[in-house]
C-alpha cells in the first residue's frame, strides 16, 4: 500500500484513527475526516510530514462529502481507497425512541458512506481501488433495542452489494468489513431514547478487541481485495447459526443484551 492514497472517515478515534496510524506506518497517504478531528492531537502524525491530511467534515452534509474529495485530489492528485468507517450507534426500543435518532442514525451510517462513495468513485475507478463499509452484525442480524442502527447498516450492506454487483467488469473492489464489539468510544456515544447520548459503555470494555488490532486486520483485508470480513468467531457463529435456526439467535441475544447495564430490555425479565 505504499503511497496509496487512503480516505478514512470517522478517523477522530477508534477505529478510523488506529487505521490511519496503520496505513501511515505502512507508507500509505492518508487522509482523517471527521466532525470532530480537531479534538484529537494531531501532533504524532507529525512524524509523517506529507503524508496526511487531516480535514474537519460532517459527512451527514453532501457538499461537505464532496469538499473531502476535492481536497484530498487537489493535495495528492487521486484516491486509491475510501473507508466508510463514520458510524453512530443508539440503544432504545422502537416503541420509546424518538424517530429523530433513527433519522440521525441512517444519516450517519448509511448517507454519509453513500455521499462520500457518490464523490470519490470517479478517482477510485481511475486507480482500480477500494471501496471499503465498516460494519457491524448488526448488518446481518437485526439486534433489539438497536433499531436504528441495525436499519442503518442493513441498508449500508445493500448498497455495498450493489456496488459490487454493478463493477464486476471495471476492476472496483468493494469490502464488507465487520470486526464485532471493538473497544471504542461507539458505545460512549450511542444515542438513547430521546437522542441523548449514553455516556458510559454498558459492556467490559477491556474483554473487547482493542481498534489497533481491528486495523491490522482491515489493512490485510484491503491489500487481498478480499469481498467480506467477520472478524470475530462469535460473529461467524450469529450468522451462520441465524441462517438455520433464527428463533434460537433471537433468544441468545435477547439474553445477552439484556444483561447490559440499563438495557431497556431489562422490563421483559
């Protein structure tokens, strides 16, 4: 990946920031986006001098997504792969949560990777690139008390099937990419009922998979062109077991999400 040119949204913590450090160890240009990339210290990417661009967007906005791509060409002249790794996630009952959240949550995970993917394909055809959709389970398996974001990213899964289905013969390479429970601030900043933000992580943090081992992975999965990644053995399981006995899934995770702390599944014990 040396001297590709690589865009990473929600790249401020997390996932999208441990990708960014791995590209830039690995020689790769990159470029952070996120709303927030200010509040990250930018000064150990110093170390990289050129070789990154750090750009303060809302991904939600369509011209904001176009602005990423103009600036990422006029300062490296192309786009080798684009990474719709920006994502929100919430924790309320369809029955309680104000549809703002849900619109919120489909703005952010399923708009944003659209708008950004609408602007950067021209440049990405040109170089044979990447297409890459951070994802989640929760794109293969509705989870309760999730709605909006599992809504979010089965709509995110159609679209990278799509995508992929269209470019067959024009050498694009579309990535489905879905690590499981990471440890990040995804479930920090989760959205509750009425579209406040949780604030503490409802599950043991440090039992997860840290987001630099996350990234590591998605930089293999990128550099083999490989079509689909479940990165966790749990994850494997879900969807597999969901295909032959969804009854069963259903149970399991109702039971393992109502053991978190203030799950609004809790009520149905």
């Amino acid at each position: 990946m040396k001297d590709k040119v690589i865009i990473i949204t929600g790249a401020s913590s997390g996932i999208g920031w441990a990708s960014a450090l791995e590209f830039l160890n690995q020689s790769s240009k990159v470029v952070l986006a996120s709303r927030t990339i200010e509040q990250q210290d930018l000064s150990v990417l110093d170390l990289f001098s050129d070789n990154f661009l750090a750009i303060n967007i809302d991904i939600t906005k369509e011209e904001d997504c176009k602005l990423l791509v103009d600036k990422t060409v006029a300062k490296f002249g192309k786009i080798d792969v684009l990474i719709n790794n920006a994502g929100i996630s919430m924790h309320a009952l369809f029955e309680d949560v104000d549809l703002n959240v849900l619109r919120k949550s489909m703005d952010v995970n399923y708009w944003g990777a659209v708008f950004c993917t609408k602007y950067a394909l021209p440049y990405i055809f040109k170089t044979k690139g990447s297409v890459v959709g951070v994802s989640s389970i929760a794109g293969y398996k509705g989870l309760p008390a999730r709605i909006g974001y599992a809504s979010s990213k089965f709509a995110l899964h159609g679209f990278l099937d799509v995508l992929r289905a269209e470019n067959q013969k024009t050498g694009l390479h579309v990535l489905l990419f879905a690590p499981g429970y990471t440890a990040s601030n995804i479930r920090n900043a989760a959205l509750l009922f009425d579209g406040s933000e949780q604030g503490d992580s409802p599950r043991n943090e440090k039992e997860m998979m840290s987001a630099e081992e996350v990234a590591k992975y998605l930089y293999r999965a990128i550099l083999k062109r490989k079509r689909e990644v479940i990165l966790t053995p749990i994850g494997k399981a879900t969807v597999w077991m969901n295909k032959f006995f969804p009854a069963f899934v259903d149970n399991r995770i109702f039971k393992s999400i109502a053991k978190e702390e203030h799950s609004p599944l809790k009520k149905f014990l």
